[in-house]
C-alpha cells in the first residue's frame, strides 16, 4: 500500500517472483467514481473493495498485508477492513 495526498495504491505482489498481479488505486477513474478526494478514509475503503475484488477474481483468497510503514489506523484500517469484508483474507 502506498498513500499521498491525492491517491491511494494498492498492490498485490508475488513474492517468490517480485511481478505484481493486481492493482487498484483512486488514480482510475473507475475506482474514483463518486469520490471527491482520492486521498481520504472513503477513497481507501473503495480501493480496499476494489482490489479485493480483482482479488477474489483470479481466484486469490488468501493475502499478506503489508502497511508499508505506515500506522495502523486512519486509510490503512480503512483498506484493510474493506478489503476484509469484500472477502479477501489476510
């Protein structure tokens, strides 16, 4: 997961390979509809949807979630409690 001002980004990654699988972020236009900032706990609950969603897709159930440094709290839970009620588990 990446954060700045405007945007949220995250990623799913392989490990064993280094290649990134899936991606979402508020950058797309279709994860940013209806959104007035891309940067906020709103915006981070629909990334969170979104990539669990693509996720869930190929058939990926089960994930590692690393917060990239940043607390727990605020975007990132917001995220990541998305993600988790989509059906993504980690």
């Amino acid at each position: 997961m990446f954060k700045s001002l405007s945007h949220i980004y995250a990623q799913l990654i392989d490990d064993t390979t280094g290649k990134t699988l899936i991606t979402a972020s508020t950058a797309e236009k279709a994860v940013r509809v209806g959104l007035k900032h891309g940067g906020n706990v709103e915006a981070a609950k629909k990334v969170g949807a979104s990539i669990a969603e693509r996720a869930l897709g190929k058939n990926i159930k089960s994930v590692v979630f690393d917060r990239g440094g940043y607390k727990y709290h605020g975007c990132v839970k917001a995220l990541a409690d998305a993600a988790r009620e989509t059906g993504l588990r980690f």
